[in-house]
C-alpha cells in the first residue's frame, strides 16, 4: 500500500457526527459539517450529511465546487468571506457565504443577479478574537444595506472565535450575538434563519449553557474529525480520537549521538535548533520516515507510545525510537492535530486510503 498516506476510519466519522448532530439538536442547534481540513474528501463529506449535519461548509470554492461535481445537493456554505475575483464562482457554488464587507456584498449582487438567482447571506460579527467581522455597531446598518440588493437574501448573522486570538466563546459573547439579531430583526423586519454560534471551539459551552438564547447553529469540523475541543485539543466524551491515521515509512535506522556537533546555525527552516537533550548514553537510537513539511506540521504529529518526533525538514521525519525494534521498509503510523491533519489532506504526495466495515480502499477521487 502507497505511503505515505493518510488513512480515515469514516465509521468513527459517522458516529462522532452522530453523536454531535443528537446532543445539539435536543439544544435546537444544528450542525454544518466543515470539511475544509480534508479537503472535501467525498466519503467523509457523505458521512457527515449520512449522520444528518443540515449542511457543508468549506472556505474554498474549489473544495465546494468539487462536491457540487460529486452530486452533493446538501446546502454548502462559504466559510470564509469571498474573494471578489471569485464572487461568479462563489454563487455557482455556494448557497450561503459568510460577509463583512460592503464592496464584496455588491459583488456578489452583481453575480447573482448576472445568474437570475438568490444568494444567501451571513454576516460575520466581531466579538473579539480579532479575525473576520463587522462591529456590533455597524451590523444593523450593513443588514439594512443587504436588503436593498438585488439577487441577496440576508440569511442570518454569525460570529467565530478562537481561531485567530483564542477567544473564548463564552455566555457574554453569545448573549451578545443573540442580542444582536434581535436588534437587526426588528430594525430589518426580518426572521433570521441563522444565528451561527462558531466553530467547534464553541461546543463546550453549547453542551453545557443553561440558555442558548437564539444561537441555532455551529459549524463544526475539528471536533467531528478529531473528536476534540479545540480550546484544549482534550477529548470529547463520547467521541473517537482515531478516526484519522498519518502512515510513513522508515528509510533509515541508525544510532547516532543525541547531539549535533560543529558550528550550529539557521535550520533549513529559519530556527536555530536547541540541541537535544542527552540520553543517558550520550546515543539515539533514530529512525528516519519519508515524511517531512511538505506532507504534514510535525508539530501536530502524535507519535505512538515509546516514539519522540525530533524534528522534520522538507522531506524528512527525524524520531526517536528508544527500544522499538523497527527496521528499514517498516511503516509507523501517527495520530493526528487539526494542522498536521489539514496539511496531509492538502499534500499531493500522501495517499489517501478509506476504511468501513472493517474493509479498507484507496480513496476514489
């Protein structure tokens, strides 16, 4: 089997989702499945709309395009605000996209009234972390200015933390968005369809608030693929934390002192690297895997029990073996964060491979 390559278990897929999709739900929250960090990998995507997610959201219009192609007729949103260069493709493709500015909301009117259709609209609140969003005291204003273009539909409004700064979502920022679309209903003489409450840093106090005010839906993608709380990466009960697994293979094995020696200067990747710490014996027992930048972020690489990831350049994985016994031509596999897990998805050189049932395929497409 072709290596390396980035292995999906689309049963813990589903059930994670699942899972998600009911606990919310008894909450009057819906759930849009993200599949940005998989780069709308198609059988992941219709696992997510098998479990029963309202939607799919990507923030690249190649990735929602693809799906389109794939005969999804799920409703697909736009998660990042669109580029104007791309606001025909844009409507072509996504049902909904996510906005803050003026300029890029004539655009869109433009195209979609070019294509004799309706595109819907959320408008993006800033409550702090500092990323994508309108000011609180600029929403109601831009709102009114959506009704009055032609070929838009003002669908709801939304906000995201904790992706730029680490913003918690917490009980005052959601009140605050719950507030404010009571603020542009009224003004608006409008119901909002959508009052999007984040990303999956947001699960935690959806799960646990005692009022989830008008919050009615969250975009979730790590916490489904993952099955953990971006807030602190810890799992979710509940939820499966192997449903995805980086395979690499060994292509040296050697002992080798656990210190550089000579003159130390830049990486091939600009830091200067702190020597490693000895070992007892001054020696490493190291292997090398033909797996480097290019296919993942080492940094979000989880090492099997007795492995250490020491480091990575373009095309190399430097580990620590300690007593394992492992052989040149042997394959290790890895468990993966949301960068490590993004980046191999996007990697043209790591296979990709699908299990269920106990049965395992290379991926179609």
């Amino acid at each position: 089997m072709s290596s390396p390559r980035l292995e999906v278990d689309l049963e813990a897929v589903g059930h994670n989702a699942r899972h998600l999709v009911a606990a919310l739900g008894a909450r009057g929250i819906r759930v849009v499945g993200v599949t940005k960090s998989v780069l709308a990998w198609a059988n992941v995507a219709r696992a997510l709309v098998d479990a029963g997610v309202v939607g799919l959201g990507d923030s690249r219009v190649e990735n929602l395009a693809a799906l389109r192609h794939r005969g999804f007729d799920a409703p697909l949103t736009l998660v990042r605000s669109p580029m104007p260069s791309q606001v025909d493709a844009v409507v072509r493709n996504a049902d909904v996209s996510l906005n803050t500015e003026d300029t890029v909301l004539r655009s869109l009117a433009a195209a979609a009234t070019r294509q004799a259709t309706t595109h819907g609209v959320v408008l993006m609140v800033e409550l702090g972390d500092l990323r994508e969003g309108v000011p609180m005291v600029d929403v109601v204003e831009m709102a009114r200015s959506i009704r009055h273009l032609p070929g838009l539909e003002l669908t709801g409004i939304g906000t995201n933390l904790a992706c730029q700064s680490g913003v918690v979502p917490d009980q005052q920022k959601m009140d605050e968005l719950s507030g404010l679309a009571e603020e542009v209903e009224v003004a608006c003489d409008v119901e909002l369809a959508v009052v999007s409450g984040g990303n999956s840093a947001s699960l935690a106090w959806a799960l646990s608030t005692p009022d989830v005010g008008r919050i009615d839906e969250l975009r979730l993608g790590e916490a489904i693929l993952l099955g953990v709380d971006p807030l602190d990466r810890r799992p979710i009960e509940g939820l499966h934390q192997d449903g995805f697994r980086l395979v690499a293979e060994v292509i040296e094995v050697k002992t080798k002192p656990s210190t550089p020696w000579g003159d130390v200067a830049q990486s091939a990747f600009g830091a200067v690297r702190p020597t490693d710490a000895p070992a007892p014996s001054g020696t490493q027992r190291r292997a090398i895997l033909a797996l480097g930048r290019q296919d993942v972020d080492p940094d979000g690489l989880i090492a099997p029990a007795g492995f250490t990831v020491l480091g990575a350049s373009s095309d190399h994985l430097v580990i620590d073996i300690g007593t394992h016994d492992v052989s040149v031509g042997e394959e290790v596999g890895f468990g993966l964060g949301y960068g490590a897990l993004l980046r191999a998805s996007t990697s043209p050189f790591v296979a990709k491979t699908e299990s269920t049932n106990g049965t395992t395929f290379s991926r179609l497409g």
